[in-house]
C-alpha cells in the first residue's frame, strides 16, 4: 500500500503535511475486508475537508488549494510504502 503525503505551505511559510492513510474494516459476517483512503492533517489525525479531497488526489507541486479565506501552496507531494493496518 503506498500512503501519500502533501506538505502545503501558507501565506506566511507556515508549512502543514496532509497524509492519505487506507482505512481497513473486517466483516466478520461476511468475512470480507472494505477499506476507504482518509486525507488527514499529521499532526492532530483530523480529516483535511472532504470536498477538497479531489483536488489534494490530483495534486502537483505549485498548485494552489483554496480553504476557505485562506490559500496554500502545494510544495511537496511524498510516497512511501506501508504495511496495512486492520481497525
């Protein structure tokens, strides 16, 4: 599984990581697994807001994200490899 990390930076250099995580569920009546990606901020776990989620899948470096009054800056955009975690 290959988990996404975005670090986006503010107007004022204040930087703030987002990280795409798969969340993993196992039925055990229907013995099967379901799994959905979250985009999370890093340091708190708190979803990023669900309607910019398209925007952070299709993301480049220098694009620009609208939150709100506030702007950032895409500055980085990381891929790392992980092992799944069941909840």
């Amino acid at each position: 599984m290959e988990n996404h990390e975005i670090i986006l930076q503010d107007v004022h250099h204040k930087q703030f990581k987002i990280v795409k995580v798969q969340d993993v569920r196992f039925d055990n009546d229907t013995l099967t697994h379901s799994h959905q990606w979250l985009w999370v901020f890093d340091h708190n776990s708190e979803f990023f807001p669900f309607e910019l989620w398209d925007q952070l899948d299709n993301a480049i470096v220098h694009q620009k994200i609208k939150l709100g009054k506030q702007v950032f800056k895409i500055i980085k955009i990381l891929t790392k490899k992980t092992k799944l975690q069941y909840s």
